[in-house]
C-alpha cells in the first residue's frame, strides 16, 4: 500500500532525533517510498540537506516542521507560559514554504521563551500555502482528549480547519503502542466522523531502525544530563518511533485505511523547489544618477595609481583584466560593499588586516585598500581567488581588530538593514571521543574505564571510530574482548557525528539583496540573530557569506603603537615597510619568535632556527611549510637555504617558477605557473588543474595529465612536448604535483599572513617592551598566557611591575625599560572604579592611602577592591607595609565616610572642607610584622592571577633543571601535534586551585593545577592517590609530581598525578625522581669521558648524531648563568635520549642537566651563542 512519512524528527533535532538524513533517505529508497517530509522540532536547520539528499535519491522532499504554540507568543512570565503544545507544518508550494521560514523565524525573534514558539494568531496571518496536521500526544487537540474535555478538542478541531480551510488541516493519528494514544485515536476519529475534517496517519519518527531505540534514549539521556537508570525522566516509550514501512502502517491502521490513504494524498499537493541558481548579492547604495561602473572603475584606478607608477605597465595590464573578469562575473558590488566597510573600520581607527585567503593575489583588492600586499612583487595569482572558467562566489575574509569587530558588524547592520543582514549558525557534532565520553557518563561506565578507551581512539584531526577501529589494534582488542567496552562503542557509533548544540559562527555574515527570511529562516543565538541554514546551505542558497575575523595579533600591533607613540612620541606607519631588515631575521633565525603571529608554537621556533630566514619569502615558506604533509619537504628546503648549489630541477623550465622556494613545491600557485609556462594553460584552467590535484579526483587528473603533456586537439593547449619538455620529464613533473598538490598551500593567504607575523617580530625587535606589554594586555583572561609572557619578559630584562595606585594605567603600559601592571588586572577592580581611581588623580598623585579613599567617591570603591588592590601591591610606594594596612584599613574607610555623613548632616561640602592644603584624617595603622614574602606572593597570584614581586619557584630552577619536561614544553609539544598522551614525567611546581569532590563510591578525588616558572597544568587525581598523598597535596605548597600526561580532544594537556613528594633542594626523595625522569625511565649506562673541542666542520646533520653521545658546557656559576642566560628554556625545546652535563667555572663543580636532548646544530649553534664556543663540547660516552 502507498504510504508517505508525514512526521519525521531528524538528527537536527537537536539530542532528540537519532536519525541521519542519508540514513532516512537510503532506508526510505530501499522501502520504495517516493515522497518523505521533515518535520523537525521548531527549527529547519536541516532543510537544504534533506531536499539534496532526496532529491538525489529520486524521492520527492517535503519541508515542514512540528511547531510549538503558545496560547500567546509574546507573554514570557513563570512557570504558565513554558507551557506549549505541538503542531505539524507542511509547506504545500512556494507561498507555503515562505510562509513557513517566516513563522519558524518568529517563533524566535518574537516568542522564544525556553522554546521558539508561535500562536493560532500567527499561523492565521502566514497560513497560505501550508497543509497543518495535529500532531502528537503533545499537541493541543490530543491534549483535550487525554483530559476528558471532548467538547473543546471538537471545537478546537473545528476552529483549525475553518482557518486553514478543508482539506489543508488533518487530524493526526499514531500507534506506537502506548495506552494514551489508544484514547485519542477513539477521540480523533470521533471528531472526524462528526466533523469531516480527514484523518491522517503518521508514525513520530525518532531514529532509521527498530534497533536504534537504546542509541535515541541514551541521547536523550545527554540532552537532559540524564543517567539511562534514573527511573524519573523523560524517555520515549518502547521502540516503535522508527521508520515504518507502509505495509506496517497499513496493519496499525487497518480500521481506518483513508488515515494511510491520506499520506499519499498530502505528498503529492507538496511540491517545493528550493533555488541554487540566483544569487542575492547586495547593492552597494550610491547616489541617484551615478554610474555605478564608472564609479567603480575611477575609485580602482585612483587606488591602483597610489599604489603604483602610472608607467608601470604590468600593473596597468593586470587591472585591465581583473577589471573585465569582474564585470563580467558581475561583482562590481560586492567588491564596493568589500571596500566600504574596509574603509568605515579604517577612518574609525579600527585595525584591518593585511589581507586572508586567495583574495590578496587580486590587483583590484589592493587597489582598493581592500589588501594591502603587492600581489605583483610576490607573485599572487587572481584566478587563485576569481576563475572566470568557473563561476563560483567571490569571497573575501577580513580579519578586524578583534576587540572592536562588532563595530563594523554593527555598521553593517546598520547600513543595510537589520532584515539583510545576518550572523550564520554553526553545529558542534559530537566526535568520536566526545562521543565514547556522553555514552559512558550516560551508562554509569566508571570514568577511569571510558577515559582508557576513549583515550584508544588516536589524535587525528576527524577520525571517525570505525577508522580508530581499524588503525588501533588496542582499541579493537578492547572491542573484540569486553562486551561493555564493545557495548559502549556500538552505541558511541550510531551517535558520532550527529549535530550536539547551535552556536554562532565565528565570522560568518550574510549580507542579501532580499530580507534573509525570504530564503532562509532566523534565530537567536543568545542575543545574535543567525540564520538557522549553516554555512554551505546559505552559500548554495545564493546568499552571501563573507568573513568578519576578529585576530588578536591586529589589537597587538595596534596597541603597541599607541604604546610606542604615548612614550616616544614616535608614529610608526607599516605602510610600504621594505620587509627585509637583517636584525628582525637575526631574532627569528634564532627562535625569539614568542608572542610572534604565526611563528610562536615551539615546532615552529625550531625549523626557525634550522632555517634561518633572511627575506620575507622564506617567512611566507615558512607558514606554509609548517603543516602536516609539507613538514616532509622541510630537510630539503633546509637544504636548498644552505648549500643552493644543491638544489636541482626536472626541467630548466621549473627554475623561475621554484627557485624562490629552493627547488620544493609549496605552493598552489607554483602548480599551477607549471601547468601554464611549460604546457600552455590558461590561468584559469590552471587552477582547475590545481583544485581537481587537490581533491584527488582521478578522472580529472588523468584526463588532464594528457592535456598537460601532448596538449589539446584542437591546439588550444600546446602541451609540455612541444614546448620543449620530453614526455618522460613531463610525466615525472606531473607526477610530483599529484603528490604535493593535496598539501599546497595558498601563497595568497601566507604571504598575508606573513605580512602580520613579519610586523608583530619587528616591534618586538625594536621596541620589546612596548610589544610585551601591548601583548600581555591581549591576553589579560588567560593567566596561563600571562605567567608565560611575564617569564620571558624577566628573562629578557624587562622588569614587571606591580599595579601602583598613582602609576598604573587600566591596562599594562611602559615604564621605562619596564611593563607596569594595570588596574584593570586586579581581581574585584572593576572598569568603571579604575576610571573613577585615575581620573582623580590626573590633578595630583595620591599621597597617602587616607587621602587615596577621601578623594575616590564612596560609590566608586568598597572594601572588597581596596583589600585586593593592598595585597597586590597597589599601595607599596606610598611606604606602607601590607600587613599593617590591611590590619587597618577598614578602620579608616569608616572614618572617612563617617566623617561625610557628618559633613553632609551639617551641610558642608566635603570637597570644600577638604580643600588642597588641608591635612588629612589622621592614619593610625597597627604595628604588625609584614607578610613572609612567600605570602606575599600567594596574595599576589590570588588577586592578579600572577606571581609579581617574584615567583616561588624561583628558588628550585637549578634543582629542578635536569626534568625533562615543564607545564610550558608540555603545553606547546601538544600544540604543535606531539603525541604526549599517557607519557609519565615528573615535574615541580607550586600546589593551587585544589577542590575535592566526592565520587559514587563515597571516597574523594581531588582536582588542583601546579604552577612552574612558566605556566599551569590542570592535575587530576584520583581517590586512591589522594588517600596517600592528601598531606602533600597543599595549595601554595612546592611539590615534586610523578604521573602521566593525558591529552583529550579539543583541551588543553591535563596531568593525572600518581606520586608526589614535598619539594626541598637536596632531598633524597627529590633526587631519585628527578633522576628517574631523566633517564626516561631506563636504566643509566657507566660512562667515561674523553673531551674535545667540536669544530665547525663537526657540527651534527639535521636529523642529528648518530652513536651515544652527550653535550658539556661550562658556565661561570649554576645558579645565575642557568636562569639569566636561558639554558634551561633552550634545553627543553629539544627533548631527546642525550644527557647534558655542566662544570662551573668558579668551583671546577660537575652536574648532571639533563638526561634527554636531542643534539641537534640549533641546539648547539644557540648554547655557543649564549656560552661562547670553547665552553660547549660534545662528548663520546663509552658503554661500560
């Protein structure tokens, strides 16, 4: 019998629908069903992929959706408005289909209150077009039922169809075998008897398959927080909720076949065609009268002569022609719409970037300030980013000031219209660790357990859990011989990848010709309206997508030039900066690239190092380079920098066209100069060569691999042999394009952002305080950042100063040759008091703390921010001590305002009795010993989230040298791809942030950080070594930690403690770890030494020495020369199984540094910079 889904819940409903679109469609093909509606729960965000996917199935989609009403959208008070009912929409025809994005799109913008929801009022004034069914046990009419009020559900029934009118409202009838729904069958049929309004029959499809039911409860279980045992939650009866097959319908129904009948009768009036062909580009508004092609032209050409020489003919050829492309693609407004909020953000002194993407290889673009690269000078191509053979969108990213993004958002908003313009959603998916994570917590796995198999499923960037099957054998042994673990991973499969939670889009903002609601619906995410189409389906709808980034770096440059002009009074302008000044290459050959765009992560600092770039070409190669895949080619880039006469070709031809880069491919526009200069290609067929290389479509490949070699019949394309290049050769190029093109990198957008990176290095070369102070205020919420930066600043001279009530600024600024602490940084000040705090001042500094409080309106501070600022230091230069004022300070504070309300009860103004020369009140501070500096310190971190006066640690540097890892070398070895997961190290730090909590067993596990020089790592320890170690394990105590690194998807490094031991210089127990962990955990060979000078020649290849060696060096003294000098930093930076050994030059003392580096010519290049070359050797160590 023919029968058509009327009522189906997709994966996009949200932790609700289990079901997969392809999954409905495959399984509703092979079922022989022609038409099939979605119906998802008050949202379309699924719509586009299900039309294509039905669509490529031969099966007609119908667009609908299960709306939730409200007696009235717009009232939202307690608990009697969270009330709402069901209600099923189909869009019959196009009106139906607009009138449907706009009351989906209503029921957030106007009535969302825990739900979106809509009303009768508004369904009547959108109802044309659409066909309403009356849903589930959740829906008003069934409701009625349930309650015995027949009469009303009639009546409701009754009012429904007059205002949809016969034949476009349907009583809906289910079966799923729950006891209600008996009931209101009997109530529905028996209002469609009385009433004429007809029956349909739908099935509440939940999930694809019977067998899915337990998958759909454990993900309604997620949604809710839920534990699949918890006997009071909301589930879905039985296992009925899944896609029938029509034969099975009819058997439900067999008492009412017109119920079935109807289904079919329903899909074949819905007809829908979605639109991929128009495009709603914007207009740019111009005045009545202008020639928006004129206007156009004279504006590029304007820009083009600033740029460039009006003789210079390339520049004036390749405008020519990027001009017609333009025209003729019909972009000429979205280039002006480009231009002009570039230039909104640029009068407002709002940072814009130098260019992102293919964009910066357009002449037009630069031109138009839109880019501010030459893509002349450095060899960008246009048809990178525009291919007049193949027309696809424009599109141009920009990255903004990301403090002040919102800005040029918002002018956006404005300029066209709140109707026009719109944020794009975004959908977190559950992946297949997160997954593996949800079920587990769900089944009262223990978490030990689910850590330990989620943690089998390997670091690959999308790996799903089939393929972690497949590649890890401890995985699949797990799978294959623990019915949990395989019940667990079972479940974790049905549900990985399916959408988790809406959010907003970084970046994305369409801007329409159109109201967005005519091709797309809306919501609010928070107080951001996106549309609820993701990025792809707004793309393929016709709307345009462009990228509004916020980047920090930008709010960095910008700062330190306010910085750099407020103490210098110098104006630095990047504008035409040549970008070749030897001293800033000197500093990043030598991995000083912290806090440097693009070239920070500690992988990057090391091929820095190997490289030593010289131009800007070989920081663009650079960025490029550093990725998995091209990683590869890096030895042999290295090569070609050092020894050129190394460097070779297939073919003479390639030389212009690799010679930049050493002879390596790098880049996509390298391939496709190939495929032109030693073929013939066009341009624009050159980047279809380049994108069909990409994605490795085969077809293409070998159809172009011909072309590329004899070239076309009809002698469009000459071909590489006749051009000079044997088919041999020729074969072999293509060859190696094939292997490299799927890891090229866009020069486009590298050299761009080399252009960033270049900018943030010269400021920190020449004014380096100034860039780390406009750097640490970029990054004044992440206190691991901070304490980073503050490091390095101590360790490069740059004194850090603590917040002072008359010299602090809101944020970090520069004082000399050192960086003063903000009020703003302090915990309890907020914004509004460090105004009110620096305004009073500009007239005079404060001169004592009584005065401090007399002068700042009561309003403005309590006694929360005053003991804060006290114990951070804010008040040290006036001479008090902090232990005194803190014993006192409250006191003061209420004589103060005791002495206001007197003066205002005897109608004196304040301001006036305390005129400039009058004395203060009289400060009576206890005598109190001051605070041990190591409390200082604790109150320190405490209000500012940093160590200032100094840092605990400090004092264990030497002691704790030999450790093979830091926070800081664990943190950056994760983020540059290290597999460190379940690595034991031992590290030293200071105990902070500890909190217990209570497991189902009743025994306690702890959760604290341990701080280090350099940075923090989240500690876990679980309730067995907490017993043991619970005395140890104090906050601000030093402690030695043993225990694993443990890397999980999407967060930072955590380590799971196993052993820990109070910290002291000397300790027997201390030594034996740190001895332990430098010999990696192996036993340590005997050793004898025989010494000699390394000579140049000598130096280790890149990959480094082979046989067992080691490194001595010599230093005047341990303490000073390791800390000051930056030895213990640069040995962590190449972990590896050589030990490191020191004698003192004062003493003749020998020690052990460190048991595992990696000797390599970076490594001992810097170590004779820093110590000289006659105190660095390398050594033989002879098994013994």
């Amino acid at each position: 019998m023919e029968f058509c889904h009327l009522h189906v819940h997709t994966a996009y409903s949200l932790l609700d629908g289990a079901a997969r679109i392809s999954d409905l469609m495959d399984r509703a093909k092979e079922m022989g069903m022609t038409h099939m509606a979605m119906t998802d729960h008050g949202v379309m965000y699924g719509a586009v992929e299900f039309y294509t996917e039905a669509k490529a199935r031969g099966i007609t989609p119908i667009l609908g959706c299960e709306v939730y009403v409200a007696k009235n959208r717009l009232e939202k008070q307690g608990r009697v408005d969270r009330e709402y009912s069901h209600l099923v929409l189909l869009a019959e025809n196009q009106t139906g289909y607009r009138n449907l994005l706009k009351l989906v799109s209503l029921g957030f913008l106007e009535g969302y209150y825990y739900k979106p929801r809509i009303d009768y009022e508004t369904l009547e004034r959108y109802k044309e077009g659409l066909v309403v069914l009356s849903a589930c046990l959740a829906g008003d009419i069934p409701r009625l039922i349930t309650s015995g009020q027949m009469e009303e559900a009639k009546a409701l029934a009754v009012r429904l169809d007059r205002m949809m009118g016969r034949g476009n409202f349907y009583l809906e009838v289910q079966d799923h075998g729950i006891r209600d729904q008996k009931t209101v069958n009997a109530g529905i049929v028996e209002i469609a008897r009385e009433t004429g309004i007809p029956l349909v029959a739908t099935n509440d499809v939940h999930y694809v398959n019977q067998e899915d039911a337990f998958a759909q409860d454990v993900l309604m279980c997620i949604q809710m927080g839920k534990f699949l045992d918890d006997e009071n939650r909301m589930r879905m009866e039985g296992d009925q909720n899944y896609l029938k097959s029509g034969e099975e319908m009819a058997r439900l129904f067999q008492a009412i076949p017109e119920a079935v009948h109807h289904t079919m009768e329903i899909a074949r009036r819905c007809h829908v065609e979605l639109d991929f062909n128009t495009h709603y580009l914007p207009e740019y508004p111009l005045p009545p009268g202008t020639d928006r092609d004129r206007f156009f032209y004279d504006l590029v050409k304007t820009g083009l002569l600033e740029r460039y020489d009006a003789e210079n003919r390339e520049a004036l050829e390749r405008f020519e022609y990027e001009m017609g492309v333009i025209h003729k693609m019909g972009y000429v407004d979205y280039f002006l719409v480009v231009w002009d909020f570039i230039k909104y953000a640029k009068d407002h002194g709002i940072a814009v970037g130098p260019g992102r993407g293919s964009a910066a290889g357009s002449i037009v673009a630069y031109a138009l300030g839109i880019t501010d690269i030459d893509p002349l000078q450095y060899g960008l191509l246009f048809e990178r980013f525009l291919n007049p053979d193949r027309i696809s969108m424009p599109d141009i990213d920009v990255d903004f000031c990301y403090e002040r993004r919102q800005e040029v958002i918002d002018y956006v908003f404005e300029k066209y219209g709140s109707d026009h313009v719109s944020q794009i959603i975004t959908f977190g998916t559950m992946a297949a660790r997160a997954a593996i994570r949800d079920v587990g917590r769900v089944m009262r796995m223990p978490y030990g357990d689910v850590d330990r198999v989620a943690k089998m499923v390997p670091m690959e960037l999308g790996i799903t859990i089939d393929r972690a099957l497949s590649i890890s054998r401890e995985l699949r042994g797990a799978y294959e011989n623990d019915d949990s673990v395989r019940s667990l991973i079972d479940t974790a499969k049905r549900l990985e990848g399916l959408p988790r939670h809406a959010g907003t889009h970084a970046a994305g903002v369409v801007i329409s010709r159109v109201p967005i609601v005519e091709v797309a619906p809306l919501q609010k995410n928070d107080e951001t309206i996106t549309t609820q189409f993701a990025m792809s389906a707004v793309e393929k709808l016709g709307l345009l997508k462009m990228d509004f980034l916020g980047l920090r770096n930008l709010t960095v440059i910008q700062d330190a030039l306010t910085l750099i002009r407020e103490t210098t009074g110098k104006e630095i302008d990047f504008t035409g900066m040549v970008m070749e000044d030897q001293r800033v290459y000197e500093m990043i050959g030598e991995g000083d690239t912290d806090g440097v765009f693009q070239l920070e992560s500690s992988g990057m600092r090391q091929l820095l190092r190997d490289f030593r770039p010289t131009r800007f070409e070989d920081i663009v190669a650079c960025i490029s380079l550093f990725r998995p895949g091209p990683m590869d080619q890096i030895p042999r880039y290295v090569r070609g920098k050092q020894d050129p006469g190394s460097v070779t070709y297939l073919h003479e031809k390639l030389r212009p066209i690799l010679d930049v880069t050493y002879g390596c491919m790098v880049y996509q526009e390298q391939v496709m100069q190939i495929v032109r200069d030693l073929a013939g290609f066009s341009l624009a067929r050159s980047d279809l060569v380049r994108k069909a290389m990409a994605k490795k479509q085969m077809d293409v490949m070998q159809k172009e691999r011909e072309v590329f070699i004899h070239g076309t019949s009809d002698g469009t394309v000459p071909g590489a042999v006749k051009n000079g290049v044997s088919e041999a050769v020729a074969n072999a190029i293509f060859d190696q394009m094939m292997d490299f093109a799927q890891y090229a990198f866009n020069k486009s957008h590298a050299a761009a952002y080399g252009v960033i990176a270049y900018r943030t290095a010269w400021l920190k070369c020449y004014y380096p305080v100034h860039y780390m102070a406009a750097l640490l205020n970029s990054c004044l919420g992440n206190s691991d950042k901070v304490s980073q930066y503050i490091a390095y600043c101590r360790k490069h001279k740059m004194e850090i100063l603590p917040p002072n009530v008359n010299r602090s600024e809101a944020k970090f600024t520069v004082e000399g040759n050192g960086i003063r602490f903000g009020l703003g940084a302090v915990k309890n000040v907020g914004m509004k008091a460090v105004e009110t705090v620096i305004s009073q001042r500009r007239e005079k500094p404060y001169q004592t703390f009584t005065e401090f409080v007399e002068r700042v309106p009561q309003e403005a501070i309590n006694k929360r921010m005053v003991e804060s600022m006290i114990l951070s230091g804010c008040f040290d230069e006036m001479g008090y001590s902090r232990s005194a004022l803190m014993a006192g300070f409250e006191q003061i504070m209420d004589g103060v305002i005791g002495q206001r309300r007197k003066n205002i009860a005897g109608q004196i103004n304040l301001f006036d009795a305390l005129v400039e020369d009058a004395p203060s009140m009289a400060e009576h501070l206890p005598s109190v010993p001051e605070y041990p500096l190591s409390e200082k310190l604790t109150q320190e971190k405490n209000m500012t989230g940093v160590y200032i006066s100094g840092h605990p640690m400090m004092d264990f540097a030497e002691f704790l040298a030999p450790l093979r890892h830091s926070t800081l070398s664990i943190a950056e070895s994760a983020e540059s791809g290290e597999n460190l997961d379940g690595q034991r190290v031992v590290l030293g730090g200071i105990i902070g942030g500890l909190r217990t909590k209570a497991t189902r067993s009743g025994t306690l596990m702890a959760y604290c950080q341990l701080e280090d020089l350099y940075s923090t790592i989240e500690v876990l320890v679980f309730p067995q070594a907490y017993d043991r170690l619970r005395l140890v394990l104090q906050n601000d105590l030093p402690v030695l930690a043993y225990g694993r690194i443990s890397i999980r998807e999407e967060e930072p490094p955590s380590f799971v403690l196993e052993d820990a031991v109070r910290l002291a210089v000397g300790d027997p127990q201390c030594l034996r770890m740190i001895q332990m962990d430098g010999q990696g955990g192996r036993g340590s060979p005997s050793v004898s030494v025989e010494s000699r000078p390394l000579k140049a020649e000598e130096l280790p290849t890149y990959n480094g020495l082979a046989g067992n060696q080691c490194i001595w060096i010599r230093m005047k003294t341990f303490t000073n020369d390791f800390l000051n000098l930056g030895i213990l930093e640069t040995l962590k930076r190449c972990p590896g199984g050589c030990s490191v050994k020191a004698v003192s030059k004062d003493t003749g003392e020998r020690r052990l540094i460190s048991g595992a580096v990696e000797v390599t010519p970076s490594l001992i290049q810097r170590l004779m910079e820093i110590l000289g070359e006659d105190n660095v050797r390398v050594v033989e160590v002879k098994q013994g």
